[in-house]
C-alpha cells in the first residue's frame, strides 16, 4: 500500500518534461522541440538499477546499498541540436513484492533496461522471467540487456569471464536486445547506454565504436 503512494508523485511530475499543457510525445515549445523519452529499468535486487539511474542523473555513486521499495522515478534533460529531450526513468525494486507494480514502469515505456549483475550469474537467468513479464505490458519497446558491476566483473578468471560473456550473447540474441556491460562505481558505458536508448528510438545515426572481445565492456548495438 505504501509503495503505491510513492508511486503517485512520480505519474503526476511524468509529464513536466513535455510541458504542463499537454501529453503528446512531440510538441512545439517557442521553437524547441521537446519530446519525452521513457526508459524502464527491471531486473533482480541489488544488482544495481538505482546506482545507474543516479549516476547517469546526478551523477554520483554511492557504496551503501538503499532497497527500493516499489518504484523509483528520475528525470534528465539534454539538448541535443535544437530539441530537448527528457529522460523519464522509472526504476522498479527488484524485490519480487513489486510485480505488481512492474506495469508502471513498462507502459508507454520507450525502451526497457533489462538488467543483471555480471558478478552474480543468477541474476542473469532472473532476466528471462523479467523479459516475459515486461513483454506482457509492453509488446514496442526497444529491449536492452545490461550488465551492471564490469569492475568486479573485471577481476574474475578468463573463463568465467567467458562463459557469462557467451551466455549473455545468447540472451541478447534471444531478445534481440543490445547488449551493453557497464560500470557504474567506475563509470564505464554509463552515458552511452542513454546516448544508444536515444539513437534507437529516433533511428539516429550513432557514431560510438561497437566492442565485442572478451574481458571489455561490451558495446553491442548494430543489427539486433
Ligand atoms: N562494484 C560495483 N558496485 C555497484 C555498482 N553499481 C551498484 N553497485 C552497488 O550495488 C549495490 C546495489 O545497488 P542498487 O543500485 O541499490 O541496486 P538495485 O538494483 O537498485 O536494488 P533494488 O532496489 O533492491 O532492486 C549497492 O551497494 C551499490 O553501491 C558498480 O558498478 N560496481
Ligand atoms: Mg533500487
């Protein structure tokens, strides 16, 4: 019950970014064109969806651990040429009590982040579950597979390295997602996973270098 109260001030400000008059997803704002980006973030506890959201809107990290309880909403704004657009992020606790709130964040959501945690491979089998459910809400949206913690990740043996790697190929591939690990304590990808949210959803030219080898942070994006 508590967390369905948190979650109304996130619907009410959702609409800041595309100006109070009006909820279309493209409008003229004094010669700006403002438009309003969804993005959806799911996946198992503690793998790290709220750092990342942070980081990429505040631009801190921090160590401690805060559960989420139901549904984290932030917002960020860049221009890019003569448009604003606005990052509506919605953040789901992994915990799996918060279901039920998992069609707040996948309706009308552009993209959707499915993550997992390099270092804990379970997490990375929770993402099938995680996908099916999402698609239940949401047929459209550009699928992304993340990999969080490529830090810790980094300091694993070779062949766990490779063996998470190829799977998480797999699971890509299956859902024909792009495939991106990250670092958010090292900041690593974090930027660009937005930059490539933003490329697929307008069809953009985006010039960012594709990385693929073992032991990198990944950056799989093209043909997918
Ligand atoms: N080493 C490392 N730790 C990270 C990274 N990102 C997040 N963490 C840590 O992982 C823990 C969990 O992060 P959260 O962002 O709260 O995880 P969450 O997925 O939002 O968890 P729930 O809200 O329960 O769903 C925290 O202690 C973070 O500091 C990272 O890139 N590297
Ligand atoms: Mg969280």
């Amino acid at each position: 019950m508590s967390a369905s109260a948190s979650t109304s001030q996130p619907s009410t400000s959702a609409n800041v970014g595309a100006g109070a008059k009006s909820h279309h997803l493209l409008e003229h704002n004094e010669e700006k064109n403002s438009v309003v980006i969804k993005v959806g973030m799911v996946g198992d506890s503690q793998i790290g969806k709220t750092s990342l959201m942070v980081k990429y809107v505040e631009g801190s990290f921090d160590e401690d651990y805060i559960q989420t309880l139901g549904v984290n909403f932030m917002e960020k704004t860049i221009t890019v040429r003569r448009t604003t657009i606005t990052f509506s992020i919605w953040d789901l606790g992994g915990q799996r009590e918060f279901v039920n709130m998992l069609p707040l964040v996948c309706n009308d959501a552009v993209a959707i982040l499915f993550m997992f945690d390099l270092s804990r491979k379970s997490t990375l089998n929770s993402v099938k579950e995680w996908y099916r459910q999402a698609r239940g809400f949401n047929k459209t949206a550009i699928p992304f597979l993340i990999g969080t913690k490529f830090d810790t990740f980094a300091t694993f043996p070779r062949d766990e390295q490779e063996e998470i790697t190829k799977q998480a190929k797999r699971f890509a591939k299956a859902m024909h997602a792009s495939l991106i690990f990250c670092s958010t304590s090292a900041s690593i990808n974090v930027q660009k996973i937005f930059k490539i949210v933003l490329a697929k959803a307008f069809d953009l030219k985006c010039v960012i270098p594709e990385i693929e080898g073992v032991g990198e942070p990944l950056l799989i994006y093209h043909d997918v």
